[in-house]
DNA sequence: CAAAGGTCCTGCTCGC
DNA sequence: TGCGAGCAGGACCTTT
C-alpha cells in the first residue's frame, strides 16, 4: 500500500534509530518476496555499520560503506524498530539485527515487498536506474511532464502512476491529485492542456505534501516505524467515498476501474 | 467471487 | 517484414 508519504514516514522513523549502527546480524523467516531475499546477506552485513537511510520513490535506500540495502513494502509491507527479542508474528518475513539489542522488522502479508542488496551505484541498479524524477524535486515540472503526456492516449491517471513519468504516485494520491486538479481520471494524457497539466503538478506535490505532514494514510496494514497509523485519512476529498458528495460540487463520488484500479473522481466537477 | 496501498512481464497493435 | 513504443491484461500473494 505504501506510496511514497508512506513510504517517506517510515524513513523518517527508522533514519534516527538505524544510522550510525552496526548490523549484528540477520534474520530471514521467509525468503519469497517479490524477488527471493540474498541467501548471504548476514555474511555481508554482519559487523558492518549504516551510514544513512534515505528514498527514492517507493525505495528505502540503507547506505553501507560497501554496498546498498534494498527494501520495498509492496502493497502490504510496513517496517519497525523493536527489541530484538520481540516474538515474530506470522508475516514478520525479515530482521536486520542491531547493536543495542534492537532491530528493523519487515512485516509483508502478500510479500509484494523486496530486500535485496548491490554493491554497486544502487541509481544504477535494474529496478532503480528507470525511474522518472521525484515529485516533490524541480525536476518535475510542467515541461516534464507536459513532454511525457504528448502524444500519449492512456488514461492521465495511469500516465501519473507510472514510475517512469514520475515516482511515488499509487493509487489512492493519483485520484486525490486528479480531483485538486479537476482532471478526470480516464482523459487521454496526451489531449489535456499544459495549463491544466501545470496545475495537476502543483496538486500532486500539494497531496504528498500534505499527506507526509499527517504520517502517510493508513487504510489497514501501514503503520509507522512505530506502529501507529497515518491521520490522512481523514483528509482524503474522494479517495474510499464513493457515493459522498463531492467537496466542491456536491455531486456523488464514483468509483470506476480506471487500469484495473479503483478510481475515485467526481463525475460532475472533473474533466 | 471481489477487492486491497505495487510493479513486472507478456503479447498485442500501430506507425514508420 | 522488422522493429520499437505504447498500452492492456495478467501475474505475484494473503486477508477480509
């Protein structure tokens, strides 16, 4: 589920506890995740130390001298730092075992997820050298992604959601988003003008924004490295309401598969 | 049987 | 015919 103010909260959470520590070891309960998990990696990682924690898009990047950590939550993972001794739970699929007697916990019930490690540039690695620009960085702007629409008859909301055009948007901030904008979810990217394009990257860095400051959106699975929920839940205009009255106009919410997704938009006040 | 927050892969169509 | 880009659909997995 994590999109990326999830996904953004979590690294905030775990940055602290895990930087400058040493990896004591690590546990591996399940090793089928979306990619199958190292079979050495407690043998690379033991002893060494986490430089820094950072992201990019869905990505969590833990930074050692030699090499790189990586972890995706997929649809249904969530991450937390506990005493090492805590009894796992079903999911409970992967530990990184810390000095102190703590570790980072990696809870995935549809194991969508990934941990994998590169001792290169991970920029370089296969499922990060692709990526489209973050978007809360200047490098998405309305010449990028008015270049990427061009020509393009897929669905806007699809063309948002693609983390070649642009990283971190899922589901449920690209309908946000498209609602801020007055964009409806299915209109062919391609014949949508600049001027409403420009306004539908100012609603898209406005959503993430808005939803980091609140902790991410907790619909079941995702906490925080805490285990609390996201708040901004509570915020979201259509997401989850079909049927409410739309904020702005008063007409009922829809909900269609928009790419085999649910889409929520208002069918009266976005075009 | 349906749906859930993600992403990758396959195979089709279209235009050059 | 061949090739690449773009696109739709399916696959992965568990729980509610």
């Amino acid at each position: 589920m994590p999109e990326l103010p999830e996904v953004e909260t979590t690294r905030r959470g775990i940055a602290p506890l895990l930087e400058g520590m040493t990896v004591a070891g690590v546990v591996v309960r399940q090793r089928r995740l979306r990619h199958p998990v190292p079979a050495r990696l407690d043998a690379s990682l033991r002893g060494r130390s986490i430089e820094t924690v950072t992201r990019r898009g869905k990505y969590l990047l833990l930074h050692f001298h030699h090499g790189t950590l990586l972890i995706h939550l997929g649809m249904s993972g969530s991450l937390r730092v506990l005493p090492a001794d805590t009894p796992p739970q079903k999911h409970d699929h992967f530990d990184l075992v810390l000095d102190k007697g703590r570790c980072l916990r990696l809870r995935d019930p549809r194991r969508f997820g990934l941990v994998l490690w590169t001792r290169d540039d991970p920029a370089r690695h296969p499922l990060l050298s692709k990526l489209g620009p973050e978007p809360l960085s200047r490098e998405f702007d309305t010449d990028h992604l008015a270049a990427q629409a061009k020509g393009r008859r897929v669905a806007i909301k699809n063309l948002i959601m693609n983390s070649q055009v642009v990283v971190g948007v899922g589901n449920i901030y690209a309908s946000e988003a498209l609602f801020l904008a007055a964009i409806h979810p299915a209109r062919a990217a391609g014949k949508i003008s600049r001027a409403r394009l420009e306004k539908l990257v100012a609603a898209i860095r406005q959503v993430l924004r808005a939803a980091i400051r609140a902790g991410g959106t907790s619909l079941r699975d995702f906490t925080d490295s805490e285990g609390r929920p996201g708040y901004f839940r509570q915020k979201l205009k259509v997401y989850g309401r079909a049927g409410e009255p739309c904020p702005r106009c008063g007409a009922p919410i829809r909900q269609k598969l928009i790419g085999q997704r649910s889409s929520f938009y208002c069918g009266s006040c976005q075009h």
